[in-house]
C-alpha cells in the first residue's frame, strides 16, 4: 500500500530555485525526494539543537 502524500507549497528567491533544479537534474532525483530529504533533515537538526536548549 502506497503510503499517503500531501502537497506542500512554499516560495523561494529564483536563484535557489534554479540551483535547486539543476541540481536534481544533474543527480537525476526528483524535486519531491530532494524535498523530502531537505525537510527530514532539517527536522532532525531541529530536534537536536532543542535537545540541546
């Protein structure tokens, strides 16, 4: 079973945008998979500079 997805929406200047495009294109991923990795790693960095407050 396919596990449940919902859209996400945000704004970036164009320029992040761009290097974020070739960047996938040049490591063959997809928008979603870099985006995903992005937002879990940046929870994790989150997580543990609150662990450490």
């Amino acid at each position: 079973m396919a596990e449940e997805t919902r859209e996400v929406r945000g704004r970036i200047p164009k320029d992040l945008k761009i290097a974020f495009e070739i960047a996938c294109a040049r490591l063959e991923a997809t928008q979603t998979a870099a985006l995903e990795e992005a937002i879990r790693d940046w929870l994790k960095k989150k997580e543990s500079s609150e662990k450490q407050h």
